[in-house]
C-alpha cells in the first residue's frame, strides 16, 4: 500500500506532493535567515571605547 496521495484539510484537498515541495522551501528559506533574541541596537561609541584595552588605556572618567 502506498502513501496517500492527497489530504483533505477543512474539506479542501491537497496534494500531498505539493505540501512536501513548499514545506521544503519553507524550511530553505528559514535556514537562511538567522533570528535575533533582542533587538540590535548600532554601538555609537568612540572607536578607542568599544574594546576593554581601549577603555583600560584611555579611561575617560578623569
């Protein structure tokens, strides 16, 4: 016996060959983007400031 041909999903049918061909591009298209957990937000610091060596040699506290 083989697999089913169509599926019937709130009397409308469906291929199934179809189904598995935009699941597939579904899934391609999610791998190549990458979500975030938070928001990026751009560092707009001075370029000396964003490195712990660069803030330890040039404090600017003083």
């Amino acid at each position: 016996m083989s697999g089913p041909r169509y599926l019937v999903v709130d009397g409308k049918r469906f291929l199934w060959a179809e189904l598995l061909r935009l699941r597939k591009e579904q899934r391609k298209a999610a791998k190549n983007e990458q979500q975030t957990l938070f928001p990026l937000k751009e560092d707009c610091r001075p370029p000396t400031q964003k490195t712990a060596r660069g803030r330890f040699e040039e404090p600017t506290l003083f």
